[in-house]
C-alpha cells in the first residue's frame, strides 16, 4: 500500500507546483484501501494494476474531500478535516485536482476499464446529490436509500473489482457482482458503526448520520417496528443535536427492536451474494475481505 501512496503523490508532483504537493500532503491519512486491496486480490502486480489501484484511491479521496465540504464535516479519522483547516474552496479544488490526475492516468488504461470506472464516478457523484436530497426530509423509503448507497458507495467497488478482472483476464461481471454487493455490506456496516461505535473509535461524533439528516438503514428498520406515537417522536428528532436523553430514547428503541442484528443480517446477505458471484474461482483472500468488511468495528 506504500507503493500506491508513492505512486499517487508522484502524479501531484508531475503538475510541478509545490504549493500543491504541499497541500496534498496535509490530506488526513487515507483509510483502509479496501479498493486496492480488492484489485490485487484479483489481478497480479503490475504497472497497469498498480496505476488502476492509484486511479481507484485518487477518486475515492476526492470524492471524501468533497464530502466533507458537503456534511460540514470537520474531522476525519480523528484528525481536523481537510475543509476544516484550509477552507472550503481549497478541499472543493484539491479535489478537483484529484479526479483531474486520476482521469489523466485512467486514459492509459484499457477501454472497458476507463468506461467502468468513468461511469463509477458519474454514478457516485449523483450519488452524493441524491444523498442531499434525501437528507432534506425524513425519508422513508428504503429503496431510495438503497438507491443512493449504490451510487454512493458501491459503484467505484463494483468498478475497481470489474476492471482489475479485465487485466487480469477474467470475466468482469462477475467480479462486478462481487463488488456491488460488497459495497453494499461494506455501506450498511458503515451506517451501523454510526451507531454502536464511540467517537474515537469512528473518528467523529457518534449518531452523526441522523443529526445530518441521513436517514440510514437502522433508522429505517427502527422505524418500520416503532408504533405510530413513536414514529412521529422519531421524525421529530431528525436533523437535531440530540441531548443525552434523545440519544438514550434512538438507542432503547434500536435495541427493542434488535435493529443492528437486522442490519448485520442484510449486510451478511449482500456479502453471501458476493461471494456466489465468484465462487467458482476459488480466491480466499476475496473471501476474507468479504468477512473482515462485515465483522469489522471501526
């Protein structure tokens, strides 16, 4: 993962100008690279492998830059965010700067790659718009939440596993089948942890979905079980910064009604469709990425 990390700041410092390469590296340190980790999985080392890994992390950084200007975010992983200590404008054009590399370096790329992974970003943008729509009023609807977390989330994991099959010569829909539904394990686990995990462990306050407005998959489980006296003091909270007392009554009314085991279930499901996508080629180590995604605490 060292090699991406170098990889990735050499493509800042081929645009010759230091005040950028200095902004870059004042980024908040990049998390798991779930992503790069998939690709080599899948494909063997190599310079295409290695710039599609790159590629894959620059646009997934960006779009986090990006949506922390968005949720008003300002932390990440425990540290300021990006946004919080060099403004707005300045996290909105880093990472410009970092879908514009990424593009530039996907261009060498196979053709089907570069459509898959064009597409992914289209398709996660939209994504972040219809996340704020939704968060404008207590939605309901969990097909559009599935909706937004495919875009969102799913899509540039569905991508980076459907083109590091195309190197490595396998059938790219099937490790696109993986990679949807892993993203969609991975999203659901990630909404749950809002809820279970303290602040230090998630790198910011606790139950922050909900006072965003993001009305997640708990939430809508919750709301599907809770009586309709209940229903309307839930709507009521949503978007507020909730006391000890409204954390207390969310976090009662989740546990009557077994909400996170429900949504380890649906997460285990996704994960269980994965797996079956290629199952017929025999990787452990995509298996294992499947169970540390849903096990996981932070």
């Amino acid at each position: 993962m060292k090699n991406i990390d170098k990889l990735m700041r050499s493509f800042i410092v081929e645009l010759g100008e230091e005040s950028i390469v200095s902004f870059y590296d004042r980024i908040p340190q990049q998390g798991k690279k779930l992503r790069s980790k998939l690709i080599f999985e899948i494909a063997k080392d190599s310079e295409s492998s290695f710039n599609l890994a790159a590629v894959i992390e620059m646009i997934h950084t960006a779009s986090l830059l990006h949506d922390d200007v968005i949720d008003d975010a300002l932390t990440r992983r425990n540290a300021n965010s990006f946004n919080a200590d060099f403004g707005d404008k300045s996290a909105i054009m880093m990472g410009d700067i970092l879908y514009s590399c990424a593009f530039s370096r996907l261009t060498l790329l196979p053709q089907s790659v570069a459509e898959s992974v064009s597409k992914a970003v289209a398709s996660l943008s939209a994504g972040e718009l219809l996340d704020v729509e939704l968060s404008k009023s207590f939605n309901t609807d969990k097909e559009r939440y599935f909706k937004m977390i495919y875009c969102k989330t799913a899509s540039l994991i569905e991508a980076a596993s459907y083109s590091a099959a195309v190197l490595e010569g396998f059938e790219g829909r099937d490790f696109a089948l993986y990679g949807k539904n892993l993203g969609l394990a991975f999203q659901i686990i990630d909404d749950v942890l809002d809820i279970t995990s303290s602040d230090k462990m998630l790198g910011k306050p606790a139950l922050n979905d909900f006072k965003e407005g993001k009305v997640t998959l708990p939430y809508l489980y919750m709301y599907e079980k809770c009586k309709e006296k209940d229903k309307k003091h839930m709507a009521s909270l949503h978007k507020k910064s909730l006391n000890s007392y409204e954390n207390a009554w969310i976090k009662d009314k989740m546990d009557k009604y077994n909400i996170v085991e429900l949504c380890i279930k649906e997460a285990m499901a996704f994960g269980v469709k994965a797996l079956s996508a290629i199952e017929k080629y025999n990787m452990n180590g995509l298996n294992n990425i499947v169970r540390q995604m849903v096990e996981r605490d932070f």
